[in-house]
C-alpha cells in the first residue's frame, strides 16, 4: 500500500506545477534582471527560474535558492553541460559559477519545461 501511494503524490506535486495564468507574473517577479545589471542569486519558486533572464560576471558564482518542495538543477541545455548546480532539494541552495563569458540556455533535468538563460560577461 505504501508504495502505491508515492507514485500518486509525486504525480499531484508535478501537477500542480503546472497551472497557473502565464500572463500573471510569478512570485519573486519584481527580482528581474533590469537591463544587464549583475544578479548573484536565482530563485525557482513554482516551478519557476526568476529571473528568467540572468546576466553575471565570469568567475562569479549565483546562489540558487528552491522555494519548491520538489528538487530541482540549474543544468546547461546541452549534451556536454559546462556547469550544472546538482540536485537541490526542496528549501535548500545550491549555487553555479560561470567561468567562460558568452549566452547559456539552462534548464532543470527533473523537469525540462523549466528553462531560463544567462549572459556571461568579462
């Protein structure tokens, strides 16, 4: 009984992800990256990066901080990802540091729809 009743909590927490209205911007929303000021922290709430949109120095790390029960990974898109936070769990941190500047997709493997980009600068 006990293991029939994980597979359906899992599938309720993956679930209610996944609605929401997406002209409603998510919470945490007014942390944006405005222009190409630096951040140093990236927020996953509701399955969710904020900001989306990152822009950081080489070298530098961010700080990745899950608000989700869930776990989550900040992982480049890619076969050969060049940074890759690991697992975070549910209410814990994790962090990535960029070494090489350029433009990077990132998603989260435990959930692919979820995908952001960052700009590495000098």
């Amino acid at each position: 009984m006990r293991y029939a009743i994980l597979p359906a909590l899992l599938a309720a927490a993956l679930l209610a992800g996944c609605g929401g209205d997406d002209d409603t911007p998510a919470a945490g929303a007014a942390a944006t990256n405005a222009g190409s000021a630096p951040v140093t922290s990236i927020r996953i709430a509701d399955f969710l990066f904020s900001p989306e949109t990152a822009t950081v120095k080489a070298g530098r790390p961010i700080t990745v901080s899950n608000a989700d029960r869930a776990p989550h990974t900040l992982t480049q898109e890619g076969q050969s990802p060049s940074f890759d936070s690991g697992t975070i769990k549910g209410g814990k941190r994790g962090s990535v540091t960029f070494a090489a500047p350029g433009t990077f997709t990132y998603y989260c493997v435990f959930h692919p729809t979820m995908k952001g980009t960052v700009t590495v600068t000098r």
